[in-house]
C-alpha cells in the first residue's frame, strides 16, 4: 500500500479504538469531576439555609448519601435532590426558601415507592427530624431505590 492510500484497515480500527477509549477515559474523568461538583454544590446551598432548614437538610443528606450510596446529589430547583442515573428520585424543598410554613421532603416520580393499593405518598412536611423521622426516611429512601 502506497502512502497515498492512507491508514490500512487494521491502522484504521487502531485509531477508532484509541479515539473511543479517550472519549471513555474523558467522561469518566468528567463525570467524578462533575459528581464531586455537584455535592460540593448541594452542600453550599444547605449551608447558605437558615436554620432550622439549614439543620433538616445536613441531616437528609447524611442519611440519604449513607442509606443510597447510590444516589448521587444535585441541585434541582435550585435545592438539594439525589438522582441515580441524573433522575432525581428524592428531594428537600427548604420552607423558608419557598416561603413556606414547613419544609417537603418528597420522592419523584422516579421512585420506586408503589403501593397495591395503588396510593402512596410521595412528599413529607418536615419541621424537624426526630429519630422515628429518621427510621421512616430510611425505609422510604430503601424502596425508593430499589
């Protein structure tokens, strides 16, 4: 083959080889960096929250990163929300942002949170967290997720 020919076959499928695993390496790289950008974001947001908003959220956000590892934080509305696969499948809805006499924690459509019955509820006025609050959040987010 002549060097007016070009790439052979074989060269030709080197190079789309190496191009692929170079767009592979780059939106892996992208996405940790994008994953870690948008905790650092949700978190920023909580901290900017008046109290008691502020100490609501802190706690949703560690039971929900240690109860669904899986699900990833972001903002959503401009508040804090967990997605699996960038769908939100859980969120915090500040009172105080929303000008609200009580905050939401809900559940999107999402969730896997499906009754027999064919009712559930998918949003949660919160005020405080007690540690029965805790337990069913856990349990909710569980579902949710599986």
């Amino acid at each position: 083959m002549s060097s007016t020919d070009g790439f052979s076959d074989a060269e030709r499928a080197a190079v789309k080889n190496r191009a692929a695993e170079l767009r592979t390496e780059g939106r892996r790289a992208k996405s940790a960096d994008k994953a870690a950008a948008d905790e650092k974001d949700v978190l920023a947001k909580i901290a900017e929250m008046a109290q008691p908003d502020r100490a609501v959220a802190e706690r949703l956000h560690a039971i929900i990163t240690q109860t669904a590892p899986e699900l990833a934080p972001k903002l959503w509305y401009g508040q804090p929300a967990y997605a699996r696969g960038g769908k939100v499948v859980c969120f915090f809805r500040s009172g105080q942002v929303d000008k609200e006499r009580y905050s939401t924690f809900g559940f999107s459509a999402n969730a896997k949170l499906d009754e027999d019955h064919g009712m559930w509820a998918t949003s949660f006025a919160l005020t405080e967290l007690s540690a029965k609050a805790e337990e069913t959040i856990k349990e909710l987010v569980r579902k949710a997720v599986s």
